[in-house]
C-alpha cells in the first residue's frame, strides 16, 4: 500500500518531463500537440480509473488546492477575521468576509499548509475546539448581517489532543450542528479534499453539499477504520474501498448534491481551473436559495438530513 | 470516531447477560466478589466500591419510568446494511448475531411513559449492540423520538452509552449526528426540555453529537466521556494521559458536563428539573 500519488501519477510526470524538454530544446510544434494530447488521454485514463485509495491520496496531494487557493480564485475583497473570542485563534481553520461575484458573503474552511512551518501552524488542518468556535461565531454574523455563507471542507479530521478534549472538542462539534441547521441564510458547502469525519461534518450542514470530483468523505480516516475493523493500519485500501468514500458513492447515497468535475488529471494539475470548474455551482445553487424565504431555508435543510440514513422496516 | 473497545466489551456484557443465575458477581472495576442480588438492589451498583454496572436499555428504563412502566416504539426499524459492507466478516453476519445475542433494537430503544408523574420520551442506548454505535437505524429512532417528544410537548431524555458512529455504515453514520442534531434545534426552539445523561462510555461521533447538547448534561460518576479515545490521544501525543483524564469527574472540572449523578439519586433528581423547567409543582401530581 504506497502513500505516494507519485506512484500511480508517473505516466503523467514522464509525459510532462517530455513535453518540458521539447519545448525547452523547440522541437516540431506538431509533436508538441502529439505529446499534449498523448497527456490528456494518459490522464483522463488513471484519473478516470482511480480506486478509493488512490482518490484518498489525490485528496491529500501535496498540490492540491486548499481553501485560501479556492478563495482567492473566487472571491473578491476576502478579508479574514480571527478568533472564537473565548480562547485563541485556530489557524486549522480560516473565516472571514468576502465579497463572490459582487455580493458580501461569509467564508469558513479548513486550511491545510504547503510546507513543513505552514503544516505545523496549520495544524495539518486539523481543528482544535477554538476553530468550530470561531467558524459558528461568522456564521452567526452572516445571519445577523443576511449573508449567505460558503464553508470549504478539507480536514483529516478534528485534532485529537489532549487540550482539545479538555476544552470540550465533542461539545464544540455538537453545538455546530445544531447551530447550522437552524441558519436562516443560505449555507453551501464544497468539500474540496478530505472529509474526515465530525470535525467535517461541523461545517457541513448545508443546504447545498457538494463534492470535487477525487475528493473523499468519510465517518473516520481509511487507516483509522483499518485500524479497528481490520487491526491493521495497512488495510486501508480496503477500509477506502468498503467505506463508499468517493463522490460517487456520495451521490449514489444522496449525502450530495452534485459532483463537481476536477481538471484533467485532477485538481492539484490546474488549481485555477478547478475553481473555474466549481464557480457555475455555486453561482447556481446561491441563485436558487436566495428565492427562499428565511424561515423556509432551515425548515429545507432539516427535510434534506432527515432523509439521511438507510433502514429497514420490520 | 473511537469505539475500539467493541470487539472486547460486548462480550462482557453477554457474560453479564449470561450469568444472573449465578449468585455472586465479581465487579468490573475493583475485582472484588459480590452478592449479586446486593448489586441489583443498589442499582446494578458496585456496593463495595460504587462501580457503576453497564445497564441495558431496558434496565434503564426499569430505574426511569415510574412502575417500571413504558411503552416502547419504534421498535421496528433494523439496518439495511446500505453499504454492504464486509471487513473480516460480513456487516450482515454480525448484525444477525447481535439481533440474536442482544435484541432486535439494534443500539437504542425509545420508549415513553411518567417519570415521577411527568408524561416523558426515553431513549435508551444498548451498548451491548455493537458497542453501542450509532447507525442509520440509532439515528432514526432517536429523530423519532425527538419528533414525538416535539410533537406530544413532552421532554426528552437520551441516556447515552456508545463507541460512536458505526463504521459499517460509513458516511450515513455520521449524517445521523447532524439529522439527530437539527431535531433536536427544533426541540430547544420550541422550548422544550432536553436532558443528555452520559454513562460509561460515551465517546466520538454520539459525544460530538446529542450527548453534549443537553440542556443538561449529566454523568454518571466515572463514565468515560471524550471525543477522541484514549489510545487515539496517546498515539497522537505520544504522551501518557493523566489519571482520570476524560471521566465523567474530569469533564465536570472542565465546565463540560453540568453534574454527576449517582444512579440511585437519577431519577430524582431528573424529576425535580424537570418539574422546575417545566412549571410544575413540587409534589407529583399522581
């Protein structure tokens, strides 16, 4: 089991590495096309067949873009604001205001960091109680101030320390979904990478879910499940796989909306393209909500999880 | 969403189920051997050193409701197995064998009846039912709930025990943590009382969920209360965790939990916020 997207990305790799060094050394424009479209039918192929685990690691690309790269494709005047104004500040998860497509709205995501420094202050995305507090403090503003909210979803999951217990991680979490699901403005949600799970799920109660076409959103981390089910971290593939992790799936469950299509060989290939490609849904789904009534928007999202879940009677 | 002590403790609770013939009961916690009917007597607590026995949904529900009397519902809902989700043994299969084992509730059973005279809904968690975990058919049942309690203008009480949400059911366990959650936003907007009682063990996607949202959160003494599991914590830290670290005594201390209760004085005191959040009089009206 590799953890390395590089090691079923290496056609693509081999085939930039080539049409690099033709363009460097100006061969033939016609076998610079030929190369191109030898990438695109390369690329097309693998990402067209990944496994669960395999979009697990696309997921977690070192390249893939994060929240602040979707923001600052998207929106215009994106100013943060820190704090829960209780305790502390949590980088793992950034808020602020920001105007999309010329209209104010409020955003909340998951940050990740690039580097080793950025991965540490991020705390590799993972939030500690302060982050869904100050995520629920501008979803409170945003309702207070009438404007619809954007929450991108990118985390391994909720920080399992032992500071995050004490401060009440569990109470954190659970106050968001309650908090969410009685919002009188529109809530749309992007999981763009890793859903992992409740610290997820507290900004995921929307009433537009939707999903990039490699990322993955579980109850618990494929190793975590493999770890228990399986007792064996290494049978992650198979947890990925018995899970239903991929949007697909998702859809197929109808926990989302809709899956949002990734640029050729994915999202971390074309950041700014994987934003163009998500912008109609959102432009969309804003459109629609907006035509609700305030009142009639949590009385929606409440009919929409209701239905979650599959049983039998008898 | 830790419940990696399900393997191990359900087969404690079936001994447990297995062995009131028996007359003596050795205690979990301090080892000692007991009189098994002085242990029933108090509760299903230790007498010698108050340990507090894991109960099943309906001796919970025995100890709550006034006679011993409830009525239950929506006892017909079994997991559809949606996933069709196999490990090292097929999520079918192991469902069939605690349906068999334990009961066909899967892990809650809901019930209503008079708590001290006052007309209430109950869920109560069956932790000997895959560890208590929370799937499709946990969430259901205690949306359920949450609509009828709305509905009559009753109070709710959920009395949770549970590893968290249920792998086997991946992404529809956890959209049971939001569905239970906003249920229970209309119960708190219609001013109605919810009351979370959290006992051992209450960890990952159920604590991250209603059992933290209480109006009141009350614990048993000692319960094991968390989000992430302690071995998680360990792992990640690299650290040993302090003694008593996430018990229900350590969630008090850290503003989490609003009180311990010991089982004998639950109900009792149950009534008595209720009565107060409620309006009513001191005495039972019955």
């Amino acid at each position: 089991m590799s953890l390395d997207p590089a090691q079923f990305e290496e056609p693509i790799n081999q085939l930039r590495r080539q049409i690099e060094e033709a363009t460097a050394a100006e061969k033939d424009p016609a076998q610079l096309v030929a190369l191109q479209a030898e990438l695109t039918k390369v690329a097309d192929e693998i990402f067209g067949n990944l496994t669960p685990w395999q979009k697990t690691l696309v997921a977690r690309h070192p390249q893939r873009p994060y929240t602040l790269d979707f923001i600052s494709y998207l929106f215009e005047e994106w100013t943060e604001i820190h704090g829960d104004r209780k305790f502390s500040d949590d980088p793992a998860i950034v808020a602020g205001f920001a105007r999309f497509r010329g209209a104010p709205c409020a955003i909340i995501g998951h940050q990740k960091g690039r580097n080793t420094k950025e991965k540490i202050y991020r705390n590799f995305g993972q939030p500690r109680p302060e982050g869904f507090r100050k995520a629920l403090r501008v979803m409170k503003l945003a309702e207070k101030f009438n404007l619809p909210i954007f929450t991108f979803i990118d985390t391994q999951g909720a920080y399992p320390g032992l500071g995050a217990e004490e401060r009440g991680q569990a109470e954190a979490i659970a106050v968001n979904l309650r908090e969410m699901a009685m919002l009188s403005v529109p809530v749309i949600v992007i999981v763009i990478g890793e859903g992992g799970s409740g610290g997820a799920l507290a900004l995921g109660v929307g009433d537009r879910v939707f999903m990039l076409e490699h990322a993955v959103y579980s109850v618990i981390s494929p190793e975590g499940c493999a770890a228990i089910l399986w007792k064996n971290p290494s049978a992650a593939a198979e947890a990925a796989a018995a899970m239903r992790i991929t949007a697909i799936d998702l859809k197929r469950l109808n926990i989302i909306d809709d899956i949002v299509p990734e640029p050729n060989g994915g999202a971390h290939a074309d950041p700014a393209r994987a934003a163009e490609l998500l912008a109609p849904y959102l432009e969309k789904a804003l459109k629609e909500l907006q035509k609700l009534k305030p009142a009639a928007l949590p009385e929606e999202r409440y009919k929409k999880f209701r239905k979650m879940g599959v049983f039998e009677k008898g | 969403m830790a419940w990696f002590r399900k393997e191990k403790k359900p087969k404690e609770a079936v001994e447990k189920v297995a062995i009131p013939e028996g007359l003596w009961v050795k205690c979990d916690d301090c080892k000692e051997i007991v009189y098994r009917k002085e242990v029933e007597q108090n509760f299903n607590v230790c007498p010698k050193c108050n340990y507090h026995f894991r109960l099943t949904a309906r001796e919970r529900f025995e100890i709550l409701f006034d006679d011993g009397k409830y009525k239950e519902f929506a006892g017909d809902i079994r997991s559809g197995d949606p996933l069709e989700f196999r490990d090292t043994k097929r999520y079918r299969d192991r469902l069939k064998v605690y349906e068999l084992r334990v009961g066909k509730g899967d892990a809650v059973l809901c019930a209503e009846g008079k708590l001290d005279g006052i007309s209430v809904v109950v869920c109560a968690m069956e932790y000997a039912f895959m560890g208590g975990s929370m799937g499709s058919v946990v969430g259901e049942k205690i949306t359920i709930a949450a609509e009828r309690a709305l509905e009559k203008k009753e109070p709710l009480l959920i009395v949770s025990t549970s590893g968290g949400a249920r792998m086997q059911e991946g992404i529809l366990s956890l959209m049971q943590m939001a569905k239970i959650s906003a249920a229970l936003a209309r119960l708190a907007e219609a001013r109605l009382p919810y009351v979370s009682i959290l006992t051992d063990p209450t960890t990952g996607g159920v604590t991250a969920s209603y059992a933290m949202l209480g109006d009141l959160n009350i614990a048993e003494p000692k319960a094991l209360i968390g989000f992430a599991g302690p071995r998680v914590i360990e792992q990640t830290i690299r650290q040993t965790l302090p003694e008593g670290f996430q018990r229900a005594e350590f969630l008090v201390e850290h503003g989490m939990v609003d009180l311990i209760t010991p089982r004998s004085e639950m109900k009792p005191a149950l009534a008595r916020f209720l009565r107060m959040f409620t309006g009513k009089k001191r005495e039972a009206a019955s």
